[in-house]
C-alpha cells in the first residue's frame, strides 16, 4: 500500500490499540523504509550505491551523462509506480476495501 492506506490503516490502529501501537508501527515502517531505499534501484540510494561499486569494479568513473539518463529514467518509473500506488489506495479507500 502507499501513503493514502498507510495514513487510513495507522489512524485505525492508533483509534483501536492506542498510541504505543501507532508508535510502533511507526518504527516498523521507518525500518522498512530504510531497507527499500538500500534496493540498487538507480533513483534510491543503493543505486548511488550500486554506481560506486561499478566504479571501483572498473577503476575507473562511469560515464557521468549515461548515469545521469539511467537515474532519470528510474526516478520517473518511480514517480509512475507512486502515483498508481496512491490511485490503487483512494479507489480503495472509495469503494470501503479497508
């Protein structure tokens, strides 16, 4: 789920469980966080990662313009994937799925 669902489901554990819970989901999602942006996925930090392991690999820097594509190309999948994402949670949230 995206942020409009995470938003909808922490408000209901929070109202049912109490702010501990929230607290605590809090920090499950905060780690899982942590873990997705260290994917080498080129838009998020492993990527940048990613990128200076092929250069110490080669010895040598990557082509910066060719990097700078591959970034940019991977950013704008990475905006596409958010906006699904966040179209998916309000229909849901629409036709009452949680």
């Amino acid at each position: 789920h995206g942020i409009v669902a995470i938003t909808k489901i922490g408000g209901n554990v929070i109202e049912q469980n109490g702010f501990f819970s929230g607290l605590l989901l809090t920090a499950m999602i905060s780690l899982n966080l942590a873990l997705v942006n260290f994917l080498p996925i080129p838009a998020l930090d492993g990527g940048h990662f990613m990128f200076l392991v092929i250069e110490k690999l080669r010895g040598k820097p990557l082509n910066e313009n060719a990097v700078n594509k591959i970034s940019t190309i991977f950013f704008l999948f990475l905006v596409i994937f958010m906006i699904l994402v966040s179209f998916n949670d309000i229909y849901a949230l629409i036709i009452h799925k949680f």
